[in-house]
C-alpha cells in the first residue's frame, strides 16, 4: 500500500542500499566531474531525507492521545521526504535526486488515502510529475545522464498496468534498462566503459521504492550484482573503445578545462529572484541546478569564480549553509588559525561513563543514544572538530558501516586522511584505542588497532521488551538475552547469572582479558560477582570493569 509506512520503508531500503553501492558508484563517477564523490553526495542526500522522515513518526509517537492518528499521513511523509532531501541534497545528482523526490511529493501529498486501485494511478502522475520537476531544475539538460534513467521510469510506469507495486516494478525495470545504454548516448561515459554513476544511484533508489511497496525487506544480493554486472556488460558494447568499469579506479575527466569549483547553497527567496538566479548563474559556469520552491531551494553550479556564485546568491536572497569545492586540489582545506594535529582518534559511544573514558584517551567522543544512531553529518562534524591531518573513525556498531563510510569519504575530500577501522560494538573501540599510538606511522598505528578490534570477541546482555523467535529459542518480555557477536545465544530470567553463561561460552574459546561495562543502573555487586566468577573457573585470565553509563544495554562484554 503507497502509505506513510511505504514512504518510511522506502526510505530505510534506499539508504541501504546506497550505501552498499556508494563505493562502486564513487568509482565511476566520470560526468560532469570525475570527482568521485557521487555515490557518496547520493546517500548523503537520501539520509537526510530518512532522517526527516523518521523525525514526523517520532512526532506522531509523542503526541499523546490527543493525536489525531497513530501513524502520520501520507502528505505528512511525503513533505518531509522532500524537505529533507531538499536541505540535504549534495552534488549535482544529489541535488536532482531531491527535486525528483520534489515532484512526487507533489502529487503524492494531495491525496490522503492512496491505496486501493487508485494507487497505481498516483504513482504513474507522481514520477511524470517528478522527471517534469527535474527538467525545470536542469538548466542545460543532457541525455545519457539521471535524467534520462529518471525519463525511462516515468514512461514506463505511465504504460505499466496495475496497482502501485506493479508500476514501481515497470519502473524499477526500466531504469535499468536505460542505465545500460547511457554509455552510448554520452561520450565521456562510453570512453570511460562505464554507466551514468547518478543513473547507478537512481536505479538504487527506485529498486528500494519496488521492494518497499512489494513487501520485501531487504536487497536481494545476488539479484543486485547481476544488475550491475548486467549494466557494466551493456556498457562495454556502444564501440571498440569502451572497457568495462573497474571499482576502485577513477577514470581520468575527458575534458580537462572543466571549472575550478563546486558551490552549493541553500537560499531563501520568492521565485522572481530565482528567475534572474539562473540567468545569472548560467553565464558563469555550467552543471547549473536550482531546485526548490515555496521560499526555499537548493542551488548546485560548476564556476571558476566561486565568490561571484556566492555574490548572485546575496543578490537573490538570502544563502546559507554555503559549501565550495575545488576541483583542482579537493579536500583543499581552509586556512586555520591553530595548526592541526597530526592524528586523532572519533569513536562513537552509547554511554557518559565510556565517552569520558575515551575523551581522557584523547579522542573526540561522538554520543549515541538509545535508537538514535548519529548521522554522517554528526560524524564530519567530529572530524572537523578533532583537527587533525589523519583521523582514525571507530563506529563501534555494525549499523553505522554505510553512515562511517560515507562520513570518511567526506572527510577526505576535505583534505583528512581517514582510515574506518570496522569495530561492531563499544568493547572493540576500547581495545583499539588501547593500542594506538599516535608516534607511529599511520598504516602501522590502523593495522595494530584494526587487529586488536578483530581480536576482541563481544556480548551484550539485553531485555526482550516482548515475545519473539532467537537463535536460542522463544523469549518472553523481560526475558534477559545474552547476545554474542550480535546472535542470542542465551536466555535467561537474571542479568548475572545469565551474564556468566555467556562469560563461560566465550572463554571456552580462550581468552586473557575479559571487560565488562555496566549500563546505567546496574549495582557494583553485578561486577564484583563476575569477576568472582572469572577469577574461580579461568585461571590466568584478567578482568577489567568500566561504568559505562549506557542506556541501550546493562552489560557490555568483551573477550580479548
């Protein structure tokens, strides 16, 4: 059903899956700028309008009973999506992504209950409404790009037959399908044997907009790398000269006298100025996209003179949160007055009690609360703030791998060496940081902390908030769950005693170091206990204890 829910899974299932092929999609990143940066400006751009989007469930969950609903409407979803996006939008695809999304959310928004027959029909004017949106966003459109993958779509659903998940098959389908002959239709693509890397980042996100109105839950693997192979083999056929796209190497730009900068901006102001913008901006440079309405837009050109750009935008309004990148040396960073260190450790955190731990270890704290993961943003941010040439980031949570990677990539094109050392839980950030040394050559410092995260085996002890299937069996709410290496191994009524089965599964195993922290509210005497209990039935094995502080768990293990 095309509803607040569909929008909100859609939204999960595009992020992910941006996030899986930001990497790939980065690397065949040739037009308008072989910057490399597309896949992640895409999946920045898509968190942001996730993030908006989860902010009105979480309004509607606090309004109390007063609410006139349980779950927000469609409209509601829709605006915020687009909004989102909108405020989020970087890079040239970025910023067209956030005015399709624009588009939809036009037609989407006007009608409340969608679902039914009728869903179909709204889906196939919402993506004709979508490509119409884009293409007044595009000053100077060009075949072979997102907007042609995004044209496909649209007429694709306007013929497919069907409810809304048959259209957004149609759609899906036909998108790659026009992804695979972009290489013909675009000559820096076919020279470079590649697909329109916006083209890649579309498909992702209308294959996501499938699954989500089909009921499926998650990217099917194998389906997605036959996609891709099968659009990287379609690359290679347009003429002799193309060569199939190979992740990881950037091809070279076809033009060398491409402009010297990227500016991006938000501005407030009405239409009329944003009509003299364009005129303005056009004559400066080109890859010139404005995007928005109603008061806000989101403006994206290619200059050699970035401070005209800027000046255009005072002259229409009022911008901010004005961002300029220069291609010749990027990642350029600005002058400072304080020199930056060498080396910094960000590691994230779910509790006061680590967060001053790792502080006085010298490394920038980034705070995670209970289901409130930090977004890439919060994560450039530390970065930024830790002020150093070379940056060690510790996710400490398998969920935040897309969100790390995609904060580094930024980073980097900000002139920050950063290594994402993969660590899954708080006890392997600790033990990374134990290790570092700041002396040594910064390869040798992220193998030796990489190596000692990956040696540190992790548990967490948990309580069931209700009935459901484990690996271990079926719990009951209030059941505690002993969780190792991220399955349920046990299940149990009692945190210590639980606690010290999982203790003797993982020291089966072997084991030197064993660290515990507490959650917030857990007794001294839950540690005094396993520690007791370590100490009697392992020989030679050490424990240390932290008061963590955390909320999301009372008990963190870690087995080194």
């Amino acid at each position: 059903m095309l509803d607040a829910t569909a929008v909100r899974t859609w939204c999960a299932l595009a992020l992910d899956a941006l996030g899986r092929a930001r990497e790939e999609i980065d690397a065949i990143n040739v037009y308008p700028v072989a910057d490399g940066d597309t896949g992640t400006n895409l999946y920045l751009t898509v968190e942001s309008a996730a993030r908006a989007v989860e902010a009105v469930f979480d309004g509607h969950a606090t309004a109390g009973p007063a609410s006139p609903a349980p779950l927000p409407g469609l409209p509601d979803a829709v605006r915020a999506m687009a909004h989102g996006a909108l405020i989020g939008a970087r890079g040239n695809s970025g910023t067209i992504l956030a005015q399709l999304l624009r588009g939809m959310a036009e037609v989407l928004a006007a009608q409340e209950h969608p679902g039914g027959p009728d869903g179909g029909e709204l889906l196939r004017r919402a993506l004709r409404r979508a490509v119409e949106s884009a293409y007044e966003g595009v000053a100077r459109p060009v075949e072979g790009t997102v907007l042609t993958v995004a044209t496909a779509a649209a007429k694709a659903a306007a013929d497919a037959p069907g409810g809304a998940p048959e259209v957004a098959r149609a759609a899906d389908e036909a998108a790659r399908t026009a992804l695979a002959i972009t290489p013909g239709q675009l000559d820096v693509l076919g020279r470079a044997g590649v697909v329109d890397a916006g083209g890649l980042g579309l498909v992702e996100v209308l294959g996501a907009l499938s699954r989500a109105l089909s009921g499926e839950t998650a990217a099917p693997e194998a389906a997605r790398e036959r996609r891709h192979r099968a659009a990287q083999q379609a690359a290679v056929e347009p003429g002799p000269q193309a060569r199939p796209a190979a992740v990881g190497c950037r091809p070279a730009p076809a033009d060398s006298a491409t402009p010297a900068f990227e500016v991006i901006y938000l501005l407030e102001a009405d239409d009329s100025a944003v009509a003299r913008l364009r005129t303005r901006l056009d004559a400066l440079g080109d890859s010139l996209v404005v995007v928005g309405g109603d008061g806000l837009w989101n403006v994206h050109v290619h200059v050699d003179d970035a401070g005209a750009a800027v000046e255009a935008g005072i002259d229409a309004g009022r911008p901010h949160r004005v961002r300029i990148t220069h291609f010749g040396s990027p990642g350029e960073p600005a002058a400072r007055t304080r020199e930056p260190a060498q080396r910094a450790v960000v590691t994230v955190v779910p509790g006061d009690g680590l967060a001053g731990l790792c502080a006085e270890a010298g490394a920038t704290v980034v705070p995670a609360g209970p289901g409130e993961p930090p977004a890439s943003g919060e994560l450039v941010a530390a970065i930024r703030r830790a002020h150093a040439r070379e940056v060690v980031l510790l996710p400490n949570d398998p969920e935040l791998r897309h969100t790390a990677a995609a904060a580094a990539e930024q980073a980097r094109t900000e002139g920050v060496r950063v290594a994402l050392v993969p660590t899954r839980s708080a006890v392997q950030g600790i033990a990374a940081l134990a290790v570092h040394e700041p002396g040594r050559r910064f390869d040798e410092d992220v193998v030796a902390m990489t190596a000692a995260a990956g040696a540190t085996r992790y548990a967490e002890l948990a309580v069931a908030e209700r009935q459901s299937w484990t690996m271990a069996g079926v719990c009951q709410a209030g059941d505690v769950l002993g969780l190792i290496d991220g399955d349920v191994a046990v299940i149990g009524t009692e945190l210590a005693a639980t606690a010290e089965t999982v203790l003797d599964r993982m020291l089966a195993a072997g084991g030197e170091m064993v660290t515990l922290v507490l959650g917030a509210g857990v007794p001294g005497s839950v540690a005094d206990r396993l520690e007791r209990h370590v100490r009697d039935g392992h020989l030679a094995v050490d424990t240390v204890v932290y008061r963590g502080g955390q909320q999301s768990a009372p008990l963190l293990i870690g087995v080194e």
